[in-house]
C-alpha cells in the first residue's frame, strides 16, 4: 500500500507558496491508517525505548496509537506559545 495516495496536497494554504499536507484522508481510511500505525511499530523496533512523546494534533493521533499497541506509556508534549 503506498500512504502517499491517502494524503490529500492543498497547494498554497494557508498561504501562498506552501503545499499543504492533509492527514485527515489518511485517518479516515481504516486500512491506511493501520498501515501507516503497523509501519512505525515495525520501524521502531530497531530503538530501544521506554516511553513514546508527541507533539500537538497530529503526534497525538499516531503516537497515542502506537503506544497504546506496544504498551508504553505515553508522553503529551505542547509547543509554548510566548
């Protein structure tokens, strides 16, 4: 399965020159989804780790994820805005 395909381009949001990558076609395909879960699991065996950290919206969607399949504790992370 290529993720690539489940990945929607919005060219030029939120501003010009940017090519925007959209997830969420992605996350609302079951298969996709697993796919892409199934292929961290398998490349993070390699890494020795204890827990598992995200950042923000789209790190807590995989990453809660994967944690919860490798039972490791998960870590939420938030980027400061000052």
């Amino acid at each position: 399965m290529n993720l690539k395909d489940y990945i929607r381009s919005i060219k030029d949001y939120p501003k010009e020159g940017i090519l925007f990558r959209d997830i969420t076609t992605l996350i609302k395909d079951e298969n996709a989804f697993a796919e892409t879960i199934n292929q961290i699991i398998k490349r993070s065996k390699k890494y020795k780790f204890t827990k598992i950290a995200a950042i923000e919206s789209r790190g807590f969607v995989f990453a809660s994820t994967v944690s919860y399949a490798l039972n490791k504790p998960f870590i939420t992370l938030f980027q400061s805005r000052q």
